[in-house]
C-alpha cells in the first residue's frame, strides 16, 4: 500500500475573493500562498479557470500564472484547468508554450472538457465559434502535436510551443476523460474537490484501460481533496463554515464571495441543501491533524492515488496558510 510520504502534495488554487477584500487581494494572496507552497515542498500549484463568477479571480489563467512562474523559484505551476471548449487549441499551445519557453520545467497544462461557466458567459466566450464538448479528444490530440518536435512539412506550428514537449493531463468529473486519459496515455486528475460521485468509477476505468504512450509508462492518478486543518477538531468546523456557506451559495445561485466563519450553520440551510453541501464535499478533510491524517490514510488506502492536489476556502489568509502547513506536518510525520 503506498504511503502518505511517498505520495505527492500538491494545490489546486481558485483565488477566492472574500466578501471584504478586493480582487487584487486575492490575487496577490495567490501569489503569497504559491511561495508558501513552494517553502514547504509542495510538488505543484494550479489554477483553475471559471467565468462570471465573483468569487474567484482566476479566470485569466494563463496570466495569473505568469505572475506566479515570474515570483517562485522551482514548484511547478499549471492550470488546473483551461476548459478547453472556451479556446482554441492553437492558442492555448501558444500560451503555456511561451510560459514552458520562459520557465522550462515548470508547466503543466490540465485541460477540461466543460465550459466552466453558464450558457451565457460560455456564448460569450466563444463569440460564435463552433467549439464543443465532443470535439475534446481531437482538440487534446492537437495540442499535443503543437507541444512535440515539429516534423519536415508542418503546415502550422505554435511559436513558441513547438518541442516545449509541455506535460499534459486530462480533468474530470465523469468518465468521458477518464476512457480518454487512458487511450492516450495521459496522467489524470478526478475533480473529486466538488463531484465526487464517480471517483471510484472513473479511477478503476482509467487504470483498467491505460496504454502506456511516450508521456506515461503506467497510470498516474491524482484526486483533489478540499481541506480545512487547524489546531483542534472544533476550530476546524467553525473554520469550515466559510466552505459551507460558499457551496450552499454556489448551490443556490448567490454570490459565492468567501465569508467570514459562523458559530454554527443551524438557520442558515435548510435540510436538502445541508445534505447537498455534505455530498458535495464528502471527499473534504476537516479537522485537526490527527483527524485529516486519518481521513487522509483512509482515501490512500481506498484509491490508492500517486497524489493529492488539496483545496482550501479558509477566510482569514493567515489561517489558510496555516493548512497548507499543518497538511505538510501530516506528510513529513506520518
């Protein structure tokens, strides 16, 4: 059974923007907690690309990322990830090809499959463009040979790109990019940070069908765990209010703004969106170490992923560093 040191920590990074800061704030915030990351071993730090949401800053991906790549030494930085559907191939080569130019190394580029935002914000996006869904796997084949060596006759190569040979996963939260992470050889992440229904489903399809490629020699899981550690079990869960307070809200379709922390959620939710929030978040970590070492252990034993990228809605930033923390003491003391 693999072990929790010999399993990778990594961050899964939204830029949430709290109901008292500016957007700046979180920006330059993400940036903080990227060097945090990088003081403590974190293997990488990824951002995740939403629109029309006012809760999360990171919708210009591949710039934020810029800003982090240009303000860190060596943790890798990626997406996690570009929804695919909203660009065009070429250019998304192009983007994380200047980045993988500048910071050889050090990207990795995560593709999904959704949109990543509603109807509207999706057609505004697109500007009519005829992108969709079902277009992914030649949309991922081509960002693949944009990122490999050019061959004698190329018609269109992405400058710079071309022979970045820039790590590619495939994102998901059902099976579809599960069966095609598998045919191309492809390392996967499961989006288990908010869909965790088809986890178990989805990994035992990735594994069974895996064929080894020039990028993998045998499957590569992660699984993404939303996280709230602190000191004591009981200032975890009133931490952990700010997290049910934005689900319940995403739910609901009111402003997602991260809030402060409440002595109790009792009054605030009704009993269908208490248990939709606990289905949402029924891979999430929440206690002290003791307890998210044991949680931690269990999901380990159960997947038995090669790494887990952590989540966290924390409201107060220096608590929010203090879990990236205290999940590091967990990898080193385990």
């Amino acid at each position: 059974m693999r072990s929790i040191q010999d399993t990778k920590f990594s961050i899964l990074e939204l830029a949430p923007v709290r109901d008292n800061q500016s957007i700046e704030f979180s920006l330059r915030h993400a940036l903080e907690l990227t060097q945090h990351a990088e003081k403590l071993g974190y293997e990488r730090i990824w951002l995740a690309e939403h629109h029309n949401m006012d809760g999360i800053a990171s919708s210009a991906t591949a710039v934020l990322l810029g800003y982090l790549l240009a303000n860190t030494q060596h943790i890798r930085v990626g997406s996690g990830g570009i929804m695919l559907p909203n660009h065009a191939p070429l250019v998304v080569a192009e983007q994380f090809g200047t980045l993988a130019t500048l910071y050889p190394g050090r990207i990795d580029l995560g593709l999904g499959r959704a949109p990543g935002s509603d109807q509207p914000t999706m057609r505004a996006l697109r500007r009519g463009r005829q992108e969709t869904e079902e277009q992914f796997p030649q949309d991922v084949v081509e960002i693949l040979h944009y990122f490999a060596d050019a061959v004698p006759g190329q018609r269109i190569t992405a400058t710079p790109g071309q022979g970045t040979h820039v790590p590619v996963w495939l994102l998901g939260s059902s099976l579809f990019s599960a069966q095609l992470a598998a045919r191309l050889g492809l390392p996967y992440s499961f989006a288990s940070h908010f869909a965790p229904r088809l986890l178990d489903q989805a990994i035992q399809l990735y594994r069974d069908n895996f064929e080894a490629s020039e990028y993998l020699d045998k499957p590569y899981v992660a699984m993404a765990v939303p996280t709230v550690v602190a000191d004591t079990d009981a200032e975890a869960q009133y931490l952990a209010t700010s997290v049910y307070q934005r689900i319940q809200h995403l739910l609901t379709g009111q402003s997602i703004k991260l809030k402060a922390p409440v002595e109790s959620m009792e009054g605030r939710w009704s009993a269908a969106e208490k248990i939709a929030v606990q289905n949402f978040l029924a891979m999430a970590q929440i206690g002290s170490v003791e307890t998210v070492s044991a949680g931690l252990n269990r999901l380990l034993k159960q997947y038995e992923v090669d790494e887990f990228i952590f989540t966290c809605d924390i409201y107060e930033t220096e608590k929010r560093l203090d879990n990236f923390s205290l999940l590091m003491d967990i990898k080193h003391q385990s």
